[in-house]
C-alpha cells in the first residue's frame, strides 16, 4: 500500500555532504511518522533519525547528533536526510521507513513500510 524510494546516496570522501530523500506513494503521507535507519556490512541495523507527522518531533541517533538533520516536506510526500561532516563509519545502506499508525519512535520493528535502501560509502 505504501512505497518508498530512497535517492541521493553515493561515494563522497571524509568530511563531506549527502542528502538523502524518501519519498513516498499516496496522498497519506502526512500522517505517517517517518525514520531513517542503516545498516554496514556485518553489522546490526541501526537507528538513524525520525521525525513526527508534522516534523514538530525529531529524534537523532547519538552518533549522529549535530552532523545529520531530518526533516520533511508534507507537499511533496518526501522526508529528507541532510549528512554533513561524514565519517567512514557513517558508510552503511541507508533505509527509510514508514509507521502509518501511532506516534514517531526510534524503534525499527514498529515501522510498517521499508525502502529498498541507498548506499553511503565514505572514503577515509
């Protein structure tokens, strides 16, 4: 029912800058709490950042804290994922996901839609 697309990722060096973009089918978005999440070769998946239905509630992984910034825009049915200052540890697929019922949370298993994912590769 619901489809997301991520777009934006690819190759940068240490201490560069991507944006990430979701966006998502149907005229419903504006309802869905929205996370990004992202998962490295051989490592568990992780939560990232989320943001609540109207963007007044955003929460950030503490390893991203003051370099990530998420946000989205209703009217285009997108949310975005702003990277700056990237690290080689940030190098990971990098998912966003939907929960269509119920409040923003950080929790993976409580989202309901996944996108197929955008590779992040940091160079050191």
């Amino acid at each position: 029912q619901v489809q997301l697309v991520e777009s934006g990722g690819g190759l940068v060096q240490a201490g560069g800058s991507l944006r990430l973009s979701c966006a998502a089918s149907g005229r419903t978005f504006s309802s869905y709490a929205m996370g990004w999440f992202r998962q490295a070769p051989g490592k568990e998946r992780e939560f990232v950042a989320a943001i609540s239905r109207s963007g007044s509630g955003i929460y950030y992984a503490d390893s991203v804290k003051g370099r990530f910034t998420i946000s989205r825009d209703n009217a285009k049915n997108t949310v975005y994922l702003q990277m700056n200052s990237l690290k080689p540890e940030d190098t990971a697929v990098y998912y966003c996901a939907a929960r269509t019922l119920g409040l923003v949370t950080t929790n993976a298993n409580e989202y309901d839609y996944w996108g197929q994912g955008t590779q992040v590769t940091v160079s050191s």
